[in-house]
C-alpha cells in the first residue's frame, strides 16, 4: 500500500517538473529529497527521460525531410541576398548623397524656426513688460508733478495688474519693493500738503471771514435776510460744482495743486465781491482723503483733521485781551470765526463723511457759547455808545452770515437785546453829561427871538404854539429858556439812537416801539429827572433861575405829546395800540416841578431868615418907634420883587410861595419874640414889635400874588395880630372868659404862648416903665398879673389833662 502511494506521489512530481516553470522545480526536487525513496524516484526520472528521448526522435525523424528542403532552398535566397545588399548599399550611398543638402537645408530651416520661436517669445515677454515700464515711467511723472491721487491710482494698477502679467523678472521685483515705499512717501505728502492747507486757512482765515462778511453785507444792501440766506444756498451750490470737479473721470488729480490752500484772489478785479470759498483752494483736503480713503486709512484721516480742526477752534475762540478797545478788534475776531465756519461748511458739503452735521453743529454749539461769553465780557468794558452801535452791527452781519451758511443764530440775537440794556445804561450815562452841560450853560432867561426866521427855527426845535404870542409885534420874547428846545432836541436825538440799535435785530414795529419807549420813559424819568434835581438843588441857584426851571418843565411836559406822536411815526405803530407803554414825561416834569416849588418855598424861607437875622430889636426900650424897622422895610422890598417875578408862573405856585413866605415870616417873628434868649420884653419894644407886624399886614393886603380871596393873606399874621392884641391892650379878661369857644376874638392864642410872653413881662416894672403910669396902683397890677399867670397855667392844666 506504501509502495502505491509513493509510485503515485512520484508520479504527481514529475507531472510538475514537466508542467513547472524552472525557476518552481527546486521546491518539488526538495520534496523527494525529504522523502526516503529518492532511489526508487531516481528510477522513475530515468525512465520518464527515456520515453521522452524517444518521442523527441520519433519527431524529428517525422520533419527532417522539409528540413533539409528548407536548407537547399535557403542556400539558394543566399546569392539574392548578397546581390539586394550590394543594391540596398549603392542606393544608400546615393540617398545619402543626395540627403546631404537637404540636411542641410533642414538645419537651416530648424535655426530659423528656433529663431521665430525665440522672437515671439520675446515680443510676448515685451508685451508685458511694456505696460509695466510705461505704467511704471507714468508713475515717476505723476509724483513729479504732485498728482499724488493719480499716482496711487496708477501704482495700484501697476501692482494689481501690470507686475503679474509681466512675470519674475528683477526690475519687476525691485518695483514690487518700491511700492509700499512709493505708497508711504505719497501718504506722507499727502498729509503734509493738508498740514500746509491746515495752517494756511487758520492764518487766513481773517480773510476769508472778511470775504463772507462783505458778500452778506452786499447782499444786505438790497432786502436784507431773504437775499442773505440766498447768498448762502449759492455759496453752499457753488461748493458743490466745486467738488464735482475736484477729481475727473480719469482719476486724475484735483483741479488746482496749490499747496497753501489759499487761491490769490484781488478784491479789485471787478466790483462783485468773490465767494468767500472762492479764496479756498480745498484740493490738498480732497486729494488726502481720497489718498486715505484708498489706502484704507479713511478713518484715520478722519480722526487727524477733526482733532486739528478742534484745535484751530480753540485759538479762534480766544479773544485778545484788548479787543474791547476798538471794533476792529471784533471784527478780526469775527472774522476768524466765520472763516473757519466757511471752510467746515464747504466741507460738510462737499466731502462724504470727512465731517458731519452733528460735528459742525458741536463745533457751532462751542464757538456759540465762547462768543456769547466773550461778547458779555468785553462789551461790559465799552463806555461809547458809538463803538456799542457800530459793534451790534458788526454782530448782526456776523450772525447773517453764518445764518446764511445754516447755522442757527437766535442766541445772538437774544444777547443782542441783553446788550440792548447795557447800550441804554450808556446812552443815558451820555445823555445825563448833555443835560448837565444844557443846565449849566442855560442863561434861565426867555429866549428873544427878532425875526420871524428865528422864530421858525425855533418852532421848528421845539413844538410850541401861543395864538397871543403869535399876535405880539417883533422883536417879542419866548416864554421858555434855551434849555428847552436842546433838552427836546436831545430827547429826540437820544430816541433816534435807541432806534438805530433796534434796526436788523428781526423785531417786530411793536417791539421796538415798546423798546423805545422804555427806553425814552428811564431818560425821563431817572436822567432828566436827576439832571433837574441836580439844577434844583445845587448851590447859589437863584428863585428867577428857580421860576424859569418851572416854566421849561411846564413846556416840556406839554411836548410829551408830540414826542409820543414822533416815536409812534418812526415806528409806525398807532399811539392809541393796546398794551403801548406811555410815556412818563407828564409825571417827571411834574415832580421835578414841584421840586423847584419846594425849593422856592425853601429859599424864599431862607432869604426871610437871613433878613430876620439882622434884627436887632431893644427888648427893653420904654417907648417904640413910629416907623418899621428897617431890616423889615428891606424885606418886604424883597418879597415885592421877588413875587413881581412870579408873574409867568402858574396862579396857584406863585400863591403858594406868596402863602409859604407869609406864614414863615409870621411864624419866624413869633419865634424871634418868644425865643429863651430875650428873657425880658418892654411894652415898649412890644409896640415897636407890632410897628413891624402891622407893616407885614400891609403888604399882605397890597395883594402881591394875585388870585387871593378877600383877607386870605392876612390870616398868615392873624396868630401873631391877636397875641400882639391881647397884650397891648390888655384884654385878659375877655381871653380867660371867652377861652375854649368858637367865636372867641382870641382864638389862636395858645395859653402856652401867653404864658411864655407873660413871664418875660411880668418883672418889667422894676426896671422899666411898663406900669409908670400906674406906679401908685403898682402892687394890684402885679397881683393882677400873678392871677393871670395862675389861671393860664390852670388853662394848661386843664388841656392836658
């Protein structure tokens, strides 16, 4: 069974060797070489080997015939062979013959299509080196030129475009490095030129602020606010062609390249006054914000001009420390204000975003509040109504101005009218000094007039109309002094200044004639009226200088109506419009009348004391003269003068200082009996006492002021005529018993005022001769005067209690 297995294993590895490729057989061979019958496989190989030898003989028995025709035949093709090869070398050698120009033709011919290769190669490189030399020598004449927006247009292409196109090549490299240079360089020029532009509008801006004024100011010329604010559309339209055209379609650079910022404009040239953008050239703010906007830096540049243009604000708003002194000074200080006003308006206009409104209008709120504060400030220091005048006009045009450009102007206006408070403190601190001159220069005499021209000019001063003085004959006398038609004339002067200040400040006719009239009720009523204590109470004044005070106040209370009537028709508002202040002239006069009353009164009393102080009566002189004395005679003199004078003055004054001068004298001679001084008083110069009171009553009764009733003057004296009375007649009996009643011929002695006169007399008799003719009944008398003593200290008593 083993033998059959192995016979059959050797079998199967022959099959493989047979079947095997060569490079198998040695794991087969190893195979038989494990095994232990590699004899008995020995065998079995040799036996297979000589099967196949003879298969192999048994073949080639079978084909050895053909063979050996194949050989025959193939010895024959020999000879042809031969003799092809001789042919094929021949016609080789001819070919190549004949190849050999050709060749060289092909060589020539590949030479010159290398050549063409090469060409077209170059022009295709030169194609794109080209436009980038170009681009790159374009690049170089824009920066030479200063067209600096251009240029980085240009270099943008030239790296965006023109280098990629061109290939690796060095000069393409040494560009590429260049670039950020280039762009630096650019910016910093750019930002140079605005730094330029920057310091040339804050050092113009002077200029350019005097430019916008005096457009406005021509403007003005013609309707005021309308054609104002249409100045300011056209300047804001014509910025806005400005800006239009400040970068063509190209990309190229900005209109004018002047690196100052400031165009030279003569104001000559023509008689239209240029723009005040006109004298701006903004291109260096253009060509840097584009610059910046395409370098990505937009914000940046942003943030630079607003934090400069802030910083320019704060110089302009500090106003020099003299400004005050002239309006020049306010002007230059307006004028920087607009200018730099002008340029942020055309910039908010004309740029997208480089400024805003809620910016500008930041920036307006600041330079508002600082103006307003430096306005208050310098203007309390003005004294001259004059430069106050001039500078609300200068503050109207600057705040027409900037509200031509937009701004919004109300809070100078309203400080206009606060300053409208302090031009009128000023007006009338002036008008106070020009009725003070008029008062002292005044002659208070009644002005002459000899021609009828004069006196048309002097009605033409002063409104004054008299139908009996029209009828007296020339030359003829008016019944008031200088003073009056200068104090008229300067009233009218002083409204006229007032309406000057109220032009252009956008008020209504009510307004300002409201203002006016305040204004003309405080002259009157605190200047004038002071101006008229001041001549009323000041020294040495004289009563005709008193009684002419009286006539000028009487007329010029009677002109408050025609200054009422003139403020109504350079306001055009109606006296008789509701709510319309009235004038308070009326009651100023009144007062200031009645002032010069009382010190006519007061110096009529003073004059009466200086005479009373030149009495010297002998208190205790046995007998009394028959004549008055005479310091009374010169008293009475001077009344009689001085009341032949009142004639010109109202009834009721001259009465009332006639009165006044009467009862002080009256009073003053009770007094002078009555004083502690005189402790004894003789029957004697009680007689001469009464000489003097009757002359007093004489003059009372001569009327010197007329318009008195019957005895009216008398009662003035009627105290002093019934002490007097009582006395020399000695009717004590008739005073004790009538005492207290109403039909009393007594009446207005007091029991004060007799017992004060009855103690001075009473011890006379020892000295005197009071009671000589009754020496023999010496010691009833004195007891009868003791009674009376008693009993008017009784009387005394019996009122108090």
């Amino acid at each position: 069974m083993a033998s059959v297995e192995i016979v059959a294993e050797h079998e199967r590895i022959l099959r493989e060797i047979e079947s095997t490729d060569a490079n198998c057989i040695g794991p087969t061979l190893r195979s038989v070489y494990d095994g232990q019958e590699h004899g008995l496989f020995m065998e079995k190989l040799d036996g297979r080997i000589r099967n196949h030898d003879r298969d192999i003989e048994k073949m080639c028995n079978h084909h050895f015939q053909g063979f050996v025709d194949s050989i025959t035949e193939l010895l024959k093709v020999r000879a042809e062979a031969q003799k092809l090869k001789s042919q094929v070398t021949d016609t080789n050698q001819r070919l190549q013959d004949d190849g050999k120009g050709l060749v060289s033709c092909m060589d020539d011919l590949r030479r010159c299509r290398l050549q063409q290769r090469n060409i077209a190669t170059t022009i295709d490189r030169l194609t794109h080196c080209l436009p980038v030399l170009e681009m790159y020598s374009k690049l170089q004449e824009q920066m030479r030129l200063k067209r600096y927006y251009p240029a980085l247009r240009t270099l943008e292409q030239l790296e965006q475009t023109c280098l990629p196109r061109a290939g690796q090549y060095r000069f393409c490299s040494i560009m590429a490095e260049n670039i950020p240079r280039v762009r630096t360089l650019i910016k910093d020029t750019a930002m140079s030129q605005l730094r330029d532009f920057l310091e040339s509008i804050r050092k113009h801006s002077n200029k350019i602020g005097e430019t916008a004024m005096k457009q406005v100011s021509a403007a003005g010329d013609s309707t005021a606010h309308v054609q104002r604010a249409a100045v300011g559309r056209r300047l804001r339209k014509e910025a806005g062609l400005g800006a239009a055209t400040e970068v063509d379609g190209h990309g190229s650079s900005p209109v004018t390249e002047q690196d100052s910022g400031i165009l030279d404009v003569e104001d000559d040239e023509d008689d239209e006054v240029p723009g005040a953008q006109e004298l701006v050239d903004f291109s260096p703010v253009y060509c840097c914000l584009h610059i910046y906007t395409v370098l990505g830096a937009r914000e940046e540049f942003e943030n630079y001009y607003r934090k400069q243009r802030r910083k320019q604000a704060r110089l302009v708003l500090q106003p020099h420390s003299n400004m005050h002194e002239t309006l020049d000074g306010y002007r230059r200080f307006f004028n920087q204000i607009i200018g730099f006003f002008v340029v942020e308006d055309h910039i908010l206009h004309t740029t997208q975003g480089l400024v805003n409104r809620a910016y500008v209008e930041e920036l307006w709120e600041l330079a508002l509040s600082k103006t307003i504060a430096a306005l208050r400030t310098h203007s309390s220091y003005c004294s001259d109504p004059d430069l106050v005048l001039d500078l609300k006009n200068l503050i109207v045009l600057f705040a027409d101005t900037l509200q031509g450009y937009g701004f919004p102007v109300s809070q100078l206006f309203d400080m206009l009218l606060e300053m409208r408070e302090q031009y009128g403190e000023i007006l009338l601190k002036k008008w106070n000094l020009t009725f003070r001159q008029a008062l002292d220069q005044d002659n208070y005499s009644p002005i002459p007039v000899a021609t009828e021209e004069d006196y048309r000019q002097f009605s033409s001063q002063f409104p004054f109309q008299d139908p009996d003085l029209d009828k007296l004959p020339f030359p003829k006398k008016l019944p008031f002094s200088e003073f009056v038609p200068k104090v008229y004339c300067q009233l009218k002067e002083f409204i006229y200044a007032c309406l000057k200040y109220s032009e252009d400040l956008h008020l209504s006719s009510t307004e300002v004639d409201d203002m006016i009239r305040k204004s003309t009720n405080l002259l009157l009523t605190r200047t004038l009226s002071h101006c008229l204590q001041y001549a009323i109470k000041k020294k040495n004044v004289g009563l005709a200088e008193l009684v002419q005070l009286i006539l000028n106040t009487t007329h010029l209370e009677a002109s408050c109506v025609y200054l009422e009537g003139f403020i109504s028709n350079i306001t055009d508002v109606p006296p008789d419009t509701a709510n319309t202040t009235k004038l308070y002239g009326t009651s100023t006069f009144k007062d200031a009348r009645h002032a010069a009353e009382e010190e006519i009164y007061t110096n009529l009393n003073a004059k009466i004391d200086q005479f009373l102080q030149l009495a010297d009566y002998d208190w205790t002189a046995a007998q009394g003269g028959g004549a008055p004395s005479d310091y009374l005679s010169d008293l009475i003199a001077f009344l009689c003068s001085t009341f032949s004078v009142f004639t010109h003055l109202p009834g009721k004054v001259a009465q009332t200082a006639c009165m006044s001068a009467c009862k002080h004298l009256a009073s003053s001679l009770l007094r002078l009996l009555l004083q502690p001084d005189v402790r004894q008083v003789s029957l004697g110069a009680m007689q001469q006492f009464n000489n003097d009171v009757k002359e007093c009553e004489r003059f009372a009764r001569t009327d010197p002021v007329p318009g008195f009733q019957g005895d009216t003057l008398l009662l003035a004296f009627s105290d002093l005529r019934q002490l007097l009375d009582l006395f020399i007649q000695w009717d004590w009996s008739t005073y004790l018993a009538d005492y207290g009643r109403p039909t009393c011929r007594y009446l207005r002695v007091s029991p004060h005022t007799a017992l004060v006169l009855l103690e001075k007399m009473k011890d006379t008799s020892r000295k005197g001769t009071m009671f000589a003719q009754f020496r023999k009944n010496e010691r009833d008398k004195q007891k009868l005067i003791d009674t009376v003593v008693k009993q008017l200290r009784n009387l005394i008593s019996a009122h108090q209690t």
